[in-house]
C-alpha cells in the first residue's frame, strides 16, 4: 500500500510477466499466482480475505490496487 510520499503504483508495477514463469501468464509481482485467479475467484463469490488465505504470497495491498486500478481502467471512456 502507498503513503502520502510514495508514488502511486501501476498495473506493469503489481503485475509481472515472464516466460520462465508460467509461461508467460500475468502474475502478482514477487508471486507465482497469476492475475486471473483474483478475478474468478471474486467471480464466484470469494471474498478478498478468502483468496489471500488460498493463496498466502499474495499481498492485500497489491491486490486492491490492482482492483481499483482495473475498474478505473474500465470506467474510463473508450477512446475513439
């Protein structure tokens, strides 16, 4: 999570992709644990607590951010 003097953080910031690690698929930075799992999991209904107790490297703080920064990604309008 950020501080007043912290800058805010990006989506290439919280999320890393590299072949040699799953192949490639988005993951949480310092995880082995790819982005969508969040998404599916809050899909069927798990809450946030839950998911970081399946998946104990994730950090809240990095998941949240990647929430608010997806839905503000997705409530900007589409450029034309």
């Amino acid at each position: 999570m950020t501080t007043e003097c912290e800058e805010p953080l990006s989506l290439d910031d919280l999320i890393t992709s590299d072949p040699g690690i799953l192949g490639g698929r988005r993951v949480f930075r310092r995880t082995r644990v790819p982005v969508e799992v969040v998404f599916e999991n809050l899909a069927d209904g798990l809450s946030i607590g839950d998911i970081l107790e399946d998946y104990p490297t994730l950090d809240r703080g990095d998941v949240v951010q990647v929430l608010q920064l997806a839905s503000a990604g997705l409530a900007a309008p589409k450029a034309a």
